[in-house]
C-alpha cells in the first residue's frame, strides 16, 4: 500500500480524525512535560504506558489478599491458583499461537535459559548457536553462558549474523546462507523478531523455514515484536519464542514476560526441562511430597516453576484487555505502519545531512521504531529534545531511538516531534 502524505500541520489533524483506534490514548496515563502537558511519549520500545485499568486491578487482587489472605488462591474474583490461565487465550491471539502453547511466567532472560535448557542440547556435531549482532547484550550474556554451561567455548560454539559492509540491517538472505553453510554443526538458530538497535523486523517465517527443513531448533527474542507486529509463530512453525510485556505489552516495569512452545513440542513431557511445582499435573500438584515424582503438564504450563507473581500479572491483565478492545494485531499493525511511515516521510522531507534513518525504508521490514543516527553530537541532540517534551531514547554510540505506538500515540504528535528535530539538527 502506498501512502500519499504531506506536511502540513493540517494533514496531521486530518489524520487523526480519521483515526479508528484514536480515542484509545484516552485509556492510558501520558506523563506529563515542564509545561503540565502530556510529553511526546515515542519510548514504548522501552517501557509501555500504564493502562488506567492497571491500578484497578492490582487494588482488586491487594484488597483479595487483604480480605482473603490464603483462600484468596482458590476463592477471589479471578483464583490465584489459577491466575495465569486467564492470561493465555489473549495472550496467544497476539503472538498467532494455540493457547496450549503460551505461558505467562518469569522474566524474559530466564524464560530464554529455560528454553535453552530443554531445546540445546549440544552434542559433539552440532553445537553451534546462530544469533545476530549486534543482539541485546542479556541475550549475548544468556547464549553465551548457556554455551559455556555445556563446557564449550563461545568463540567456537557461537556464529553471529552481521550487515554486509555498508550496510546497517542484516538480509535474510545471508542469514539463511549462515545456516546452509554451517548445516552440521548448527544446534539453534536463536534471533530477534525485531532487532532493538536497528529496529529491522526479521523475517521470522523464512528463517524458521530454513533452519527446520535441516533439523536445526529455531527459536526468537519478540521482546520488540510482541504488541508491535502481527506474528504466527504456531503457522510459522518456530519452536520456541521468549518475550517481555513491559514494552509493547505496557504490562510495567518488570511485568510477567511470555513464552510460546510449539505444539509439537509443548505436548511432549519426555523433553528434558528444569521442573517445579507449577509445571506439575495440577492433579497430583499437593499432593506435594507424596508424589516425588514430576510429571509435566502437557502443554506449554509443563515449563511454569513456580506459583505466580500476582502483582506482576494484575497489569497484564489490564492490558491484554485493551489489546483485545483495539481488536488485536491487525488494525493495531495497520494505524502503526501508517504512524511509522509518515515519521519517515517528514524526516525525508527535512532531508538533513546531520541524520540517517537505520531503520529498513520497507514497512513489511520493521515494527513502529525508527532508529535515527545522529552524524554529529547525538547526546545534545537528544537532551534538546528532551528540553522540548520529547522523550525518546538513545543507544551508545549515537542512535536515537524513536518508538510511535498506535495505541497511544497520535499523528500530530509525529509532526510536532520532527519540527522539534528540524529546529533543533
Ligand atoms: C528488553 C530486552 C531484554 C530485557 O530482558 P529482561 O530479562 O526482561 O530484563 C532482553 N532481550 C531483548 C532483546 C530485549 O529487547
């Protein structure tokens, strides 16, 4: 779809008006600038806006413990007990899941070790993980250290995918060239939806192809796709896939993170795992030492450990219901390419030297984030911004980072912030 945009100021309002999803900003707390104004809020890739229901709801579950106190966990509103399972079906429809293959547990870099503890299993040919570069640097800790667990060495277990000389993005077809050349030693092909730095959405069904077709495991990071872009990860046929709900999810700081098993493997309880109570049969759970044994749930529940965080998942709650009233991915995805692509359409239009978008110019090949590469002082660049009620953020060395999301974020918000950027460049 092409899109015909202009500059005006106009325009922007036009815009807006004609936005279907518009009145959901009014859903959420906007922080407010100096001037007691909401601030241009473009840092949802970093931690997502809190929905006003989210205070409701956290209240709800102190005033069952308050009340309650331990038959909370069998007899309040939404049971503790089965807290989590309230998340799974909304949860499932944004990441294109079974709900049998979701669970909302932990955080996301120990979900990531939890997956790596059941799907890599290096033997003496294949134990090298393919990731890219640059990736965020908890999931180059984890890999790295998971290597390391199984007394290899990174340098000879680990293959990263870069850009070609030149170029800032890494293209698909080098990365399934990575995969084809190293076929018989490759254990887990482990990359992100899309990347943090660059803002580059991968394309997930075409990696997992080629790494599946030559048996290799192939799992995802969608800690800056899950909220952002529409994803099939059952269709797709990935293995696994680890995501937080801080960011896109706007579930707050810290929140409940997600995990998909595919089907094929979430129903399997000979995979080898690290156990606890939670991922037990909820038949013989308290039974509790009368039954030494651990038998996994048959589903993607199979990897819970323990009992969950309610204050952690009350906020997700609250958000998964604004997703759902949005409707989902779909007009979510649709507002947020035309948010995206008219961000991009006024950068083009200052046309300064001083600045390069990183970001791919294809909307099928990023989420909502562009990356702006500042040529020249990027930090004061992003202090000026901030003194005019942006907030946006910045990674070393001198990328600014800007995120506009459809659910709160509005287009004349978009054209106020790049007249910022062009009195200030
Ligand atoms: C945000 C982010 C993380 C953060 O990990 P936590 O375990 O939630 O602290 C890890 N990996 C990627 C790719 C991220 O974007």
């Amino acid at each position: 779809m092409t899109m015909h945009f202009s500059a005006d100021e106009d325009f922007a309002v036009k815009l807006d008006y004609e936005d279907s999803l518009r009145t959901f900003r009014e859903k959420f707390h906007l922080p407010l600038g100096k001037d007691g104004k909401p601030l241009i809020y473009f840092a949802g890739n970093s931690l997502g806006l809190m929905p006003k229901p989210a205070r409701e709801i956290v209240e709800e579950e102190l005033n069952n413990w308050a009340k309650l106190g331990v038959d909370a966990h069998h007899a309040s509103g939404t049971p503790w007990y089965t807290y989590h399972e309230a998340l799974r079906e909304p949860m499932a429809r944004l990441v294109g899941a079974k709900p049998l293959e979701v669970i909302c547990m932990n955080s996301l870099t120990v979900n990531l070790h939890l997956m790596m503890a059941t799907f890599y299993r290096p033997t003496k040919a294949r134990f090298k993980i393919l990731m890219e570069e640059p990736a965020f640097p908890s999931d180059t800790y984890a890999i790295k250290t998971q290597i390391a667990h199984h007394g290899l060495n990174p340098n000879d277990a680990l293959i990263l995918a870069q850009p070609r000389k030149g170029e800032f993005t890494i293209q698909t077809d080098d990365i399934v060239d990575l995969i084809e050349k190293h076929t018989d030693q490759l254990a887990v092909v482990m990359f992100a939806g899309v990347n943090f730095f660059t803002g580059q959405l991968f394309d997930i069904k075409r990696i997992t192809a080629a790494a599946r077709a030559r048996g290799i495991v192939v799992g995802f990071d969608l800690a800056h796709a899950a909220g952002n872009v529409p994803l099939c990860l059952h269709d797709w046929n990935v293995d696994f896939a680890v995501w937080c709900s801080y960011k896109y999810l706007n579930a707050g700081p810290g929140a409940v993170a997600g995990v998909f098993v595919h089907e094929r493997h979430a129903t399997n309880t000979k995979l080898p795992r690290f156990g606890g109570w939670f991922g037990n049969d909820p038949n013989t759970r308290f039974r509790l030492h009368l039954e030494p044994e651990f038998i996994p749930v048959a589903s993607a529940d199979g990897w819970q450990i323990s009992n969950p965080p309610i204050f952690s998942m009350a906020p997700l709650r609250a958000s998964l219901a604004v997703f759902n009233d949005a409707g989902n991915m779909e007009p979510l995805r649709v507002k947020s390419s035309r948010l995206t692509s008219y961000l991009e359409f006024l950068l083009t239009e200052i046309g300064s030297k001083k600045f390069t978008v990183i970001t791919p110019r294809n909307p099928d090949e990023r989420g909502c984030q562009l990356s702006i590469l500042a040529h020249e002082h990027p930090k004061e660049l992003l202090r000026e911004l901030e003194a005019a009620g942006v907030k946006c953020d910045f990674r070393e060395p001198n990328v600014i980072r800007v995120a506009p999301t459809p659910l709160y974020n509005t287009f004349h918000e978009v054209w106020r912030f790049t007249r910022i950027l062009a009195q200030h460049q």
